[in-house]
C-alpha cells in the first residue's frame, strides 16, 4: 500500500514529551527490554492509552509488562494523575507540572522511561513474546508510519478541526473535505483487503482503530448530522472497525463510559445535530469480543 503524506492537512505543532526515554535491543541500551521490569500506565479512555492497550494485548505482554490503570477522568488540575506524581518527581528534580499519562516507567529505579506514546507503542515491539507477533514486520515500516501520519492528520486533527467551535466556516470546511478525503483512501484500500497494511494486524490497525472510536464518540458530536451521514457512507471502513471492537484484543479495552466522561471534563465545545447519529454500536461489538475471549 502506498500511503503519502496529505497535503491538505498541514502538520500540527505539539509540545514535546517531558521524557523521551527509549528501550534498547541489549544491555548496553541502559533501558533493556527485559520482562518484568517494566510497567505500563494508561487510561484507555485516553486515545493514546487505547491504542498502547490494543498493542500491549496484540504481543501478548500481560506477564512481562504490567499494566496500571489509570482512571478516566484525571484527579488533579491540569490533566494529571496523583497515582502517576511519585514518578514524576523521583523523574525530574523540583517538577511542578502536571503528572500526565501514559507512562512506560522502570520498576527497578522507580522513575519514568517515557511519556511519549508513539515511541512506547514501537518498544513494546522489543520485549521477548510468544511467536513472531510484531506491530511493525521488517520492511513494511516507513508503510506504516506513512498509515499512521494519515489517520493521525487526515483523521483525528481533521475533524478536530472540523468541529472546532467558533472556528471559521471556510476552514471547517476545508477540515470536513480533507477528512472526508482521507476516509475515501482509506475505504478504497479496505474495500479488498482486509488489513490497513499488509496480510495481517499491525500498528497502523492499531491506529487507525483507535482513530475511529475518537472520530465516533468524541468527534461526531461537534459536527451536523449531514456531515456525520457523510462520514457514515464508508461501508468498508466501519465493517473493519466492527469487525476489529469484536476483536478481544481491540474490543475488550473499549471504555465507552470513561470516554464520554473525559470527553465531556476536557470538551468546552458545542454540541452539534451529529451528536444524535452514532455510527457503530460499539457496546454491542465489544460485547462480542468479550464472548470470543471466553470460547
């Protein structure tokens, strides 16, 4: 699959992760990936969460990286967990900012590796696991970080953008036509295959999943329901995103509940007639994928 950059939807600038440490293949990395040393610490109400959840259940890494999670709506001001402050100031001298999650954290020295989701998804990827199970099979990788900066741009900060509150409705507009655009390439390459890239599940389906649960309860209801019908129209595209909800490594993190009320803590934004026109019954998917983990 053949994935370029779009540009219709220019590159948003975001503050760089306070700690950007990385796992290394050997010892002489300093941060071995060696199990059970270190920990996860995520809310899957958070998009980055769910899709380090959905990644973390794919290698199979429940023994040799535990998980805490976090709560959905945060505990302290500024977005911050008080069950991630321990971390944050054994991490950084005198820190007096928020203590945000996820957090890949070391066991061993008590401080945090990383807070950088992107770079915590690609190092779970070297922790020893059952098989040959990788997110990111040689050769397919610039593919898949090609998928991943389309459905983080042309998805996410698209209809960010989109239903932006106040914004300008040229610029809305234009937002809607490059997601809409973005969701077209993506319908055109899922309506033969079933995976994003590839034969089989890898970090792009992680992210474009994850991208789709935000664009339907988060996203949606800041846009018109004519927007929405339009959004809908990509039969392909939700036929994959329920076939993965019934997916138990997809299904089973899905925390409706914790997303609506993270959305409505952080959200100052008007709510708009699309709110009223859910395109997947993810509970009811979910559900399956609970029932396949039992069989």
């Amino acid at each position: 699959m053949s994935i370029t950059q779009l540009a219709a939807v220019p590159p948003v600038h975001r503050a760089a992760p306070l700690f950007r440490g990385r796992l290394g293949r050997d010892a002489r990395s300093g941060h071995h990936a060696v199990p059970h040393r270190y920990r996860l610490h995520l809310s899957t109400a958070c998009p980055d969460g769910l899709r380090l959840a959905v990644g973390h259940s794919l290698l199979g890494l429940d023994d040799s990286c535990p998980v805490s999670l976090l709560p959905a709506v945060p505990d302290c001001p500024g977005g911050g967990h008080s069950a991630l402050r321990p971390l944050y100031e054994a991490s950084a001298h005198h820190y007096t900012g928020p203590a945000l999650g996820p957090v890949l954290s070391d066991d061993w020295s008590g401080r945090i590796v990383s807070t950088h989701a992107p770079d915590i998804l690609r190092d779970l990827d070297r922790f020893p696991h059952e098989g040959q199970v990788s997110l990111r099979p040689c050769g397919l990788e610039s593919v898949i970080e090609a998928a991943e900066r389309m459905c983080s741009e042309g998805i996410e900060e698209a209809a960010q953008r989109a239903g932006r509150a106040g914004g300008d409705p040229a610029e809305r507009a234009a937002a809607l036509d490059a997601l809409l655009d973005t969701l077209g390439r993506l319908e055109n390459r899922l309506a033969g295959e079933e995976y994003l890239v590839g034969d089989r599940l890898t970090a792009a389906d992680v992210e474009l999943w994850a991208a789709l649960v935000q664009l339907d309860t988060v996203h949606r209801c800041h846009l018109d329901a004519s927007a929405v019908h339009r959004i809908a129209g990509h039969g392909a595209l939700w036929a994959y995103a329920r076939r993965l909800a019934a997916h138990p490594a997809f299904g089973r993190h899905l925390d409706l509940d914790g997303i609506s009320r993270r959305h409505h803590g952080r959200c100052r934004g008007l709510e708009a007639a699309g709110a009223a026109v859910q395109i997947l019954d993810w509970a009811g998917h979910a559900a399956d994928a609970g029932d396949t983990s039992r069989r």
